[in-house]
C-alpha cells in the first residue's frame, strides 16, 4: 500500500512578521529550520521513492533539512504548481495592517472564501486548478505505480491536495488548517483512495 507524506514548509520569515508571503521567495527562519528537522526526525525509518516540492525557497529548504536529518536520498522533483497561492497585490503586506485598511471582514473573505481572489491574486480555488493537475497526473502516478511519495510544499498548495484526497467541498476545505513542519501521512490504495491518515505532530 503506498504511502503520501504531505508537509507545509516550516516557518519562514514573513510568517514570523504576519505578511502575505505567496509567491515572494523568502527563507526559513531558525525555528522554519527546526520545525524541518522535527519532521526529518520523524520520518526516520521511513521509504520513498520520489519528493515533490515547488519552485521556492522554503519549501525546497525545509525538504532538503527533512531529508538530511533523516539521512534519505531521494529523487526529487520540483515544480511551480505546487507554489504556494499567489496574494497579488497583498504580497508582503502586514495582515494586521492591512485588516485596518481594508476592514477585517474584507481581509477574512480574501484569506478564508474558496473562490474570491485577493487584488491581483489567486483564489484557493485557482490554486486548486493549478494543482491538482499536476498531482493527479505525476504524483497520483507515482502512487499508482506502487511508490512511496513524499511533498513538501505550501498551506494552500497542501490544502487543494488534501481536498481531492478527502472528498471535501469548498466550505469544507476552508476550515481546514495545516500547521507548518508537521508530517500528514497517508495510506492510499492504487488508485488513490484514502485508507488510512496519521497526523505526527
């Protein structure tokens, strides 16, 4: 039975500094970096054939961190599908200061609606679209060849996979949060369904 590993980055700067981060590169901060390493920490024993990780820092940092403490060389793969979703024109705003600009329930709609998009942004519905392409045809491939997968990518990047993967609709998907460096490991048949999750955090 293959096994999918999904983890979030660990935490990065703009994190830390409550901004809108999206697709600006930014880098781990020391605790983004031990958060990783945990995560490594917890994988040890574990096998796979093939990592997945988007076009960024972060998420190519804390992989890189994650394989080195559990002391794995795997194939990896990287690709801008599995970017975070893009904020647009709220990129490096401070999410405080941006709910007294704009009012909190008009921020609350563009971080928390499924399918209204930030000024210049991505919905999660359009992060979806970009997504699950790619996972339904490279990394739902790899499962359905037998491999074992581990990604290593973003909260909403994450989140329209684990969406797919458990059957949730748009309202559902939106109260689903996924903390950083914290492994969801899945047990999938063949042809993807879930049989089993463990969270390990």
């Amino acid at each position: 039975m293959p096994r999918l590993v999904l983890i979030r980055h660990g935490q990065s700067l703009w994190n830390l500094q409550n901004r809108f981060t999206g697709w600006v590169d930014v880098p781990l901060t020391a605790v983004g970096a031990e958060e990783a390493r945990r995560a490594g920490s917890a994988l040890v024993g574990m096998h796979f054939d093939v990592a997945y990780t988007s076009a960024l820092t972060r998420a190519q940092e804390t992989l890189r961190l994650i394989l080195e403490t559990a002391e794995m060389d795997v194939p990896t793969v990287r690709d801008r599908a599995l970017n975070e979703r893009d904020y647009g024109d709220l990129s490096g705003l401070n999410k405080a200061d941006t709910a007294v600009r704009y009012g909190e329930e008009q921020v609350r709609i563009w971080r928390r609606s499924f399918d209204v998009q930030p000024p210049g942004g991505e919905s999660l519905k359009d992060t979806a679209e970009r997504t699950l392409p790619f996972f339904d045809r490279a990394i739902l491939g790899d499962i359905r060849l037998g491999h074992d997968v581990l990604v290593v990518a973003h909260g909403n990047s994450n989140r329209a996979i684990v969406m797919r993967l458990e059957g949730l609709d748009g309202a559902s998907i939106m109260q689903v949060e996924i903390a950083t460096g914290v492994p969801i490991v899945y047990e999938l048949d063949l042809d993807g369904t879930v049989m089993n999750k463990t969270v390990i955090d």
